[in-house]
C-alpha cells in the first residue's frame, strides 16, 4: 500500500562497499570518504541532500566504517542528524536496505548509493515528484548509450516502469534510461528487501527487490533526471565529478 506520508525529510546512504576499483586510494580509506573537489564525496551527497530538505539520515556502513563514523559523528556539525547501521558483510544493495528496516520504520526515504553525486536540484524534484504522485518506488533515471554497466529500466508512455534488468549484456537493452542509484521508497521495500535470494553474482541485489514489486503489481515510476550525475566508481572519476561539481557552482 502506498505511504500516505508524502514527502521524505529520511535518506539512507548505502556506504559499505571496500570500493575495490579504487585499487590502491581505498586500501586504508574508504571509498565514499574519497576527497572529490576538496571534501569527501559523502560530505556532497548529505550537503545536497540537506539543501533539499532532508534533515535525518541513515549511513550504511563497513569496510572502515570507523572512519566515516568518526568524521561526520551524529551530523550536528552539519546541521542534519546521522545515525549509522554496519553490514557486516558486503553482500549487496538489498541487504545494505534492509538493515535499516528499524532505524527507518514506516515513513518513505530516499536511498542513494554513497558514490553517487548528484544536484541538489535533481534531489528536489524527485521529492516533488514523490510528493505529486506517491508511489511505492520512485526510480531517478539518467539517459546512457548502453546500460550494461547498471540497471536497463523500461518504461510505459505514463512512466511507470514495466521491467528492471540488472547489468544487461553489452549492446543487448532496446532501451537507454539506467537506474541511477538514486530512489524513493515507501517502506513496502522492505517486504520484498526480507525475501531476497542470491543473485547468480552471489549478492542480495536492490534491483531484484524492485523486480518482485512489479512482479506483484506495486506502483513503481521512473523520474527522469536532469543537472549533473556521476559514478565515482574508478580513479578517473574522481577528477571528472570534481569538474562537475564545478560547473555547478
């Protein structure tokens, strides 16, 4: 059922991955604490997030979650309030969700992967958005060549979204639009985050719990995202997120 509570002022942040494509720049730091442009790139994400209105936040930690949970404390230094969730074992995005099933509740949140920079404004809208037309998932969407890389999202003409394929084969999607590791969920997420088996990758993966949702008939959209988007996901985009972050200002 549909959250009636329409606008989300909670973000979890999903940062507890080792970051291995960092290769060496991760071996005694972790990936979301990465400097991008002068702060760690999480310091950008909560910051935007706060300038679009979301006061409460959720980090998922792990590999040296110490570190994260040391710099940015109960988040009073920046104005928001951080409580923190360790996962133990890094065993996907689903599960990195779900346990935050009880620091959450009953209220819908948006939850972004902790390597995702976005802007402020697109934040905003995907609130607006929510808050139009409340839903069970809201999925932000950016336009790619070949989403093989992510998540392949095809949409109705009304934008909902009628199929989600995680890491399509190259060259195989008949559409562009990637899940860009950025949504709004009602907490219905977490009937279907509880149920999760293995990906044939061995992980318990977000895209599959979305999968079920449709498969059950939930109300699931697409947003379609516009302003600045980045995957700091290797070494080299580090640089081109800061150039982004730049031309924002």
């Amino acid at each position: 059922m549909v959250s009636k509570t329409t606008i989300p002022t909670l973000a979890v942040i999903l940062a507890a991955g080792k970051g291995s494509r960092m290769k060496s720049l991760t071996l005694s730091t972790p990936k979301h604490m990465l400097s991008v442009a002068g702060k760690p790139m999480l310091e950008h994400v909560i910051t935007r997030l706060k300038d679009a209105g979301i006061g409460r936040f959720v980090i998922v930690t792990g590999y040296l979650g110490h570190i994260i949970e040391d710099y940015f404390s109960d988040g009073s230094k920046l104005g928001v309030n951080i409580s923190y969730v360790h996962q133990p074992e890094p065993n996907g995005t689903g599960s990195a969700v779900h346990s935050t099933v009880e620091a959450v509740g009953s209220e819908p949140f948006i939850a972004t992967f902790g390597d995702i920079l976005a802007s402020t404004d697109t934040y905003l809208s995907l609130i607006s958005d929510f808050g139009a037309s409340p839903c069970d998932a809201l999925l932000a969407l950016n336009w790619v060549d070949d989403p093989s890389a992510g998540a392949a999202v095809y949409l109705d003409e009304s934008s909902q979204v009628e199929k989600i394929v995680e890491k399509p084969p190259v060259g195989q999607s008949s559409t562009n639009w990637n899940q860009a590791g950025i949504f709004v969920f009602s907490p219905t997420v977490f009937e279907y985050t509880g149920k999760l088996v293995p990906s044939p990758r061995g992980e318990y993966e977000l895209t599959d719990a979305v999968a079920s949702m449709l498969a059950d008939g939930r109300f699931v959209r697409g947003h379609r995202m516009s302003g600045i988007w980045c995957d700091v996901g290797r070494p080299e985009d580090i640089g081109h997120a800061a150039e982004l972050l730049e031309k924002e200002q």
